[in-house]
C-alpha cells in the first residue's frame, strides 16, 4: 500500500513538474497599422505670413519633412518621417527665428510639436498604434501655421500703444 502511494506521488509530482507551453500572445496588426488616410489637412498661411516663411530656411525644411510625412503609408515609412522630422526640428529651435515670429507663442506651440513627435517615436519603437500620434503631430505644426497667421493678423504699433504724450 505504501509502495502504491509513493507511486502515485511521484506520478502526480512528475505532471505538476510539466512545462505548460503557454499559447503564443496574438496581436492584432490592423491596429498598430499606420492609417494614412485619417491625417489632418495643413493649414493655410496667409500671404502675408507666407513672404516671411520663404526665407526662413529651417521652417521651409520643417514644411517639407511634414510633406514626407503626410506621404508616409506604412509604419517603416512613419519611422524614417518622424526621425528626420525630429531632426529638423532640432535645427529650427537652434536656428534664427525671423524678428515677427520670435515669440514664445510660437517656440511653445514647437515644444508641443516636439513632444508629440516623441510620442509617436516612442509609438513605433514599442509596436503600439501610430495612428493617433501622428495625428497630434500633424495637430501641433497645423497650431504652429495657425499662431504665424494670427501673427500677421494682429499686428499692433507698441508705439502707438506706449506713447502717453
């Protein structure tokens, strides 16, 4: 009886001891897929705003990585816009801002951009869904082109404003 019994021990210890092969983890890549289609249209500059950005060389290069961006289809493409769109931005916050648009509204509305290209690096490193990421991105240089426009619009003479006599 014993005999028994210690067999039976030692067969219910060898199966507990088993490796369980655990199901292999199914992710669904229709949602890390990049959606092109979903991205937000560029805003508009006005003419006047426009005359100003042509000579500003690191802006002009910033607008056509965005055009790289936007051109992007797949998340391998997404990778090497986000990567060259985080360089030239670096280039733009360390280059001359032209006199009107030196102003925090604009560098703050840049560091936002700049964080959500970050965002949407990380997004891709780390296998998550890129598509909202890049969305803000897009959200954030669009604010940019948005506050060099209301720049242009509410231009006001600080002499007239400060001139008490």
């Amino acid at each position: 009886m014993q005999k028994l019994l210690g067999i039976l021990v030692l067969i219910v210890l060898l199966n507990a001891c088993k490796k369980v092969e655990e199901a292999p983890v199914e992710v669904n890549t229709e949602e890390l897929e990049f959606n092109y289609q979903k991205m937000p249209e560029k805003v508009e500059i006005n003419p006047e705003a426009a005359a100003i950005v042509a000579d500003w060389q690191q802006f002009k290069d910033l607008n056509n990585s965005i055009d790289v961006l936007y051109k992007a289809t797949n998340n391998e493409d997404l990778a090497l816009a986000i990567d060259d769109l985080i360089e030239k931005e670096k280039k733009l916050e360390a280059g001359q801002y032209p006199e009107l648009f030196d102003s925090f509204q604009v560098k703050s509305r840049q560091v936002v951009m700049r964080t959500f290209l970050y965002k949407a690096k990380t997004s891709i490193m780390e296998n998550q869904p890129t598509t909202e990421p890049t969305i803000k991105v897009l959200e954030a240089y669009n604010s940019i082109r948005k506050q060099l426009n209301v720049i242009m619009n509410s231009q006001l003479d600080k002499k007239l404003i400060l001139d008490e006599t």
